[in-house]
C-alpha cells in the first residue's frame, strides 16, 4: 500500500546517505535503484548524494562526470535532471577533500559563469586550503567570484587555519579582526579551541570576555567551551567558571548539560589543592537538580578528584559500584585512574613530601588486584599506570612484585607493544635496588626513620646489608636493558654508580663510568655520581695503594674535563682528603687553578692536610 511505499523510501533514503557518507559507491548506487524500484524518480539531491560518495571515496572525477551530464542534459549518467548549488558544492569538496585544489577552483569558475551563488562551494574548498594561503584565496573570491564575506566564510576560513597542520593562531586572529563583525557563535568555539590547543588561555579568556562585552548571545556551546579554558588554565579560574554557569541560567536562559557539569568537575580537581567537597556536591546536587545522568566522563572525572588526595578506596566505591546503580560499565580508562590513585605516595599527595625513605604510603597490591581484574574484562592498561605501579612497589622495596609487573605485564608477547618495558621502568628498579639493600648513615642523616628521601642521602651512603643480593639485582637489570636493546641514561648511571659506591666496588664504579660514556657520548654527566665515586676513594685509601689511587683519581678528572663536567664544592673537598693520604695535591692544584674557586674553609682544610702529611713523612 501507499504507507508502505513510503516506509521503504525513507529506510532506502537512509540507507542511501549513510552509504554516501562512508564513501560507499556501491551501496549508495544499489540503494538508489532500489528507491527507483518502489516507484520513486530521479531527483537532484539523489544525484548530489552519489556525487557525495564518489567524492568521500576519492574518486572525484567520477563525481564531476554526473555533473558534466547534468549540465550536458544527455542522461548518460544523470537521468535527465539538472544541478544545483549543491550539486557544484559537492564536486568541488570533493576534490578539495583530496587536496586536487587546482580541479576544485576550476568547477568553482564554472559555477561563477552560470551565474550561481558560490557561497557554500567556496566554504567547501576554503576548508582545505593550506593556512599559508587562506588570505590570498579569499582576496580571490571577494575580488573576483563575488564572494560575500558571512560568518559561514569566517568559520571556513578559521577551520583552514585551526584545523589543518600547523594550526596558525596568529593568522586566525589577523582572520577574526578582517572580518569581526561576522563572527558567530561556531567561529568563537572553534577559536576559543585554537587558544587551548596552543595553551594560551590567558589570551583565549580576554578574547571570551569581550565576546560577551559585544553583539554575540552565546550558546550552550560556547559557554561549555569557554568553561573549559577556565577549568584547564593554570591555576583554574574556578570562581569565573562558577559565575559563567550562573550567567549561563539567569542570563541567557540555558539550562546547563552534563558536558558542561563534567568539565566543572575537572576543573575542582585541578585546583591546588584538589576541591572534593565541592566536585562531589557538584556530582551529588547539581546532576540531581538538573536531572543529568552522569556519563563515563563524570564518573572518570570524579574519581580522579578523589585519587588526587589519596582517597583511592573513595574512588574504586564510585567506580566499581555506584557506576554499576547507573547502569553503565568501567572501561580501561576508569581502572587505569585507579590503578594510578593506589600506586600514588598519599604523603606526597597531600602535604608536598613524604618523609619515608622506604615509602608504605600507597597501596599497589590493591592495584595489582585490579590490574587481574583488568586483565580478566580484556581490558587495556595504559603505560603511565604501569609506571605508576612499578614505582609504587620498587619505592616500597618490593623489588619481587615490581618485577612481575615488568616481566609477566610488560614483558608479555601477548600484550600491546605500547606497554614494552622502557629505560625509565628500569630506573624505577634500580631505585628500588638502591633502597632495599643500602641504609644511609652519617651526619643529619635519621637511621631509625623508615622513610623516602634516598636520593638527598645518596652521599651518606655507606652500608650495603645484602651484598650479594644487590649485586645480583643490579647485574639482572643490567642484562635486561642490554637485552632489550634499551639507551641507558644518566639517570641509571647515577643509579648504578651510588649501588657501587655502596658495595665498595670503586673499581667497577670507574670502568662503568668510562664505558658508558664512550658509548652514550652524548648522555649529560652530572656531577654528583664523581663526588660518591671521590667520596670513596678518600675512604678506602691507604699508603700502599698510591699509585693505583692516583691511576683511578686523573682517570676521572680526564673523563670530567673532556665532557665539560665541572667539580663541585664536595668532590673538591673529597679530592683534598685522598691527596692528603696518597699524595695528590698537584691534581687538587691543577682543579684549583682551572675550574673550582676555593673558599676560606677549602683552603685552610687543605692547608691543614699538607701540615698533616708533612708532620706524617
């Protein structure tokens, strides 16, 4: 009957668009045949539809063939009708589309001499314009087409500018003041999304707020974007935000979405410190009162406002069931903010510092958990999360549980190449390393104190409890970076140098130092590993080992001078107490003269050691 015919020419119309829009030529065409086979005819949007598919396939000659047949009114592939604007606009996108720019211009030309508006042919072909030439094409069109300058040009010529790479924000804004009076609410989105993107939101706020200060009414578009800018700058302008959302429905009569809400609930947490109070009544009232449903987003921005001040156990609640009361499922995403909030210090998080040197102020097992639990829903975790949880464990000195995260996660062929352990995992496990077999000890330094801070103690290092444990835990991080093919950096040969140093291995602290540098030539050398390596040499000296003192001694003053490392204060002070044992005191001279300005107090030590050794001989 008449009703069904019409049923089945609006799902064939259906399925003809969503065809042409994936640039399927295919089924667009057997979709329009079949539209002719219930009875309908021909029309001029149905061939400006296949004319679409051809150009979203690439295949734009094709497309301009219909046109060419259009207009020569043969039928040979446009069954009797005639073009339109519309039929010119998708010929020209579609050669725009492919970059085949000088094609576009010519079917514009040819649009102009029948007498045509081009206004939305020349949108088309200005979107895919390179930035550099926006100007001159639209000089083109106003001088030549009579192309009239409207907000759908503005925002053609901003997507050309904003959208292509390299995005041009100063061009934009030459863009914007040519032609301010035609800016709309689409042209400032996408302007206010340049700003951001570039990271100057200073600049993107003051050009919002004088957008207000003008002719335009914002949109809920708009204000959530320029909501955005507010949120994310640094710091937040979180009093803005809220004004803007009050203006937002006093003012201009809006009523806020969920999006709107979601970047509102970001914006909290990146306050410093985090706003959980008002994130959750935001969460709690707001999305009540307006009766939003939260999304993915609200439950992933929420947890991690609540991570952000150690509160993981807060989060997983709102992940793992609240979640489940609204009906929608965690992704990889909610689980890797989890993952994260449980192998992050909650020391750190809330006052700045965690003063353990073994840190049990995180909770990774609980992590590990859920990472089985990841694993288990065929979920994806993220590289960052794993870091996080390694240096959770190797913090903690668990060095057994963190090398399973490298070995069965990272490690594992069957997983994302994404997730391959890198340089820095390693680090993290030296660290640990460096943590479970060393215990600091000297002046300032508190023994009974269990805590974090190894790296300032690293020059007070002087015990290694498990030597044999140690060197077997180095030796294996070692054999994995060099089996994987890893760039050592100088952040691992810190590493290794303060293990040796602990381990009294002075001799293989100097080979390692000089074999990694001739290799990583171009790998920074701090100065801070040479002062553990000095520190050491002037406590294990003695008079019957001058001469192999002194060999170690000018070997790494050479290294230092030949890679421009200059002596510090305590490598001085740590060179004079070796010269005062094995007769050094022309290398003192010799750093004295060229590269170290000695103090009052250097100089009398060294005065004081060269009264000692003559007093001695």
């Amino acid at each position: 009957g008449l009703a069904g015919k019409r049923q089945n020419i609006e799902r064939f119309r259906g399925v003809m668009n969503r065809s042409a829009n994936c640039g399927n030529v295919d089924a667009t065409k057997r979709a329009f045949q079949s539209l002719l086979g219930v009875g309908d005819r021909p029309t001029t949007v149905y061939m400006n539809i296949i004319i679409k598919s051809y150009a979203r396939a690439g295949r734009a000659v094709e497309g301009e063939m219909i046109l060419n047949s259009m207009l020569a009114g043969d039928g040979t592939y446009s069954y009797g009708v005639a073009p339109n604007e519309g039929t010119f606009c998708e010929v020209v996108s579609g050669y725009a589309q492919n970059q085949d720019l000088p094609s576009a211009w010519r079917v514009l030309i040819n649009q102009v001499r029948l007498g045509m508006s081009i206004q939305a042919s020349f949108c088309r072909l200005l979107r895919w314009v390179p930035p550099p030439d926006v100007l001159s094409v639209l000089s083109s069109g106003f001088n030549h087409m009579n192309l009239l300058l409207d907000s759908k040009v503005m925002f053609s010529a901003l997507v050309a500018v904003l959208e292509n790479n390299p995005p041009d924000l100063d061009l934009a804004l030459e863009i914007v003041n040519m032609g301010s009076g035609y800016l709309d609410n689409k042209c400032c989105c996408i302007l206010l999304t340049g700003f951001k993107n570039e990271n100057k939101f200073e600049q993107g706020i003051e050009f919002f707020e004088s957008v207000l200060e003008g002719d335009i009414i914002p949109d809920l578009k708009l204000l959530t974007t320029a909501i955005n800018l507010y949120v994310d700058s640094t710091p937040p302008h979180m009093e803005k935000a809220e004004r803007l959302v009050e203006d937002l429905i006093e003012k201009y009569n809006l009523v806020p979405d969920i999006v709107l809400f979601n970047s509102i609930i970001r914006g909290f947490g990146n306050m410093k410190p985090p706003q959980v109070a008002k994130a959750l009544d935001v969460f709690n009232n707001k999305l009540v009162q307006y009766q939003l449903k939260p999304t993915l987003h609200t439950y992933s921005g929420i947890a991690n406002v609540l991570c952000s001040v150690g509160d993981a156990q807060a989060a997983e609640v709102m992940i793992l069931e609240k979640m489940k009361e609204t009906g929608l499922t965690p992704n990889a995403v909610h689980f890797n903010i989890l993952l994260k909030g449980y192998s992050q210090c909650r020391c750190k998080l809330l006052n700045g510092i965690c003063k353990c040197r073994v840190c049990f102020c995180s909770n990774p097992e609980r992590a590990l958990e859920l990472l089985a639990m990841m694993e288990s829903r065929g979920l994806e975790v993220g590289l960052l999360t794993l870091h996080s949880l390694v240096k959770a464990f190797c913090s903690a000195a668990q060095l057994e549980k963190a090398w399973v995260i490298v070995a069965d996660v990272m490690g594992n062929e069957r997983n994302s190449q994404h997730i391959r352990p890198t340089t820095q995992v390693f680090n993290m496990l030296l660290r640990g390393i460096f943590l479970r077999y060393t215990k600091p000890i000297g002046k300032g330094v508190d023994t009974g104190n269990a805590g974090c801070g190894a790296d300032s103690n690293w020059l007070n290092v002087d015990l290694v409890q498990d030597s044999l444990g140690a060197r077997f835990e180095l030796t294996r991080v070692l054999d994995k970076i060099s089996e994987l093919s890893l760039k050592p950096d100088e952040v691992t040969l810190h590493y290794v140098l303060g293990i040796n140093s602990a381990l009294g291995t002075l001799d293989v602290a100097v080979d390692f130092v000089n074999s990694f540098l001739s290799v990583y030539s171009e790998v920074s050398m701090p100065v801070t590993p040479y002062t553990i390596i000095f520190r050491k040499i002037s406590e294990k000296t003695s008079p019957d080992g001058e001469a192999a003192v002194r060999k170690n001694v000018s070997c790494l003053l050479s290294r230092m001078a030949k890679d421009g490392v200059k002596m510090d204060r305590t490598a001085l002070k740590h060179l004079i107490d070796t010269a005062s044992k094995a007769n050094c005191y022309d290398l003192v001279e010799e750093q004295h003269a060229t590269v170290v300005k000695m103090d009052d107090a250097l100089f009398t030590e060294l005065i004081q050691s060269y009264r000692d050794a003559v007093m001695h001989s």
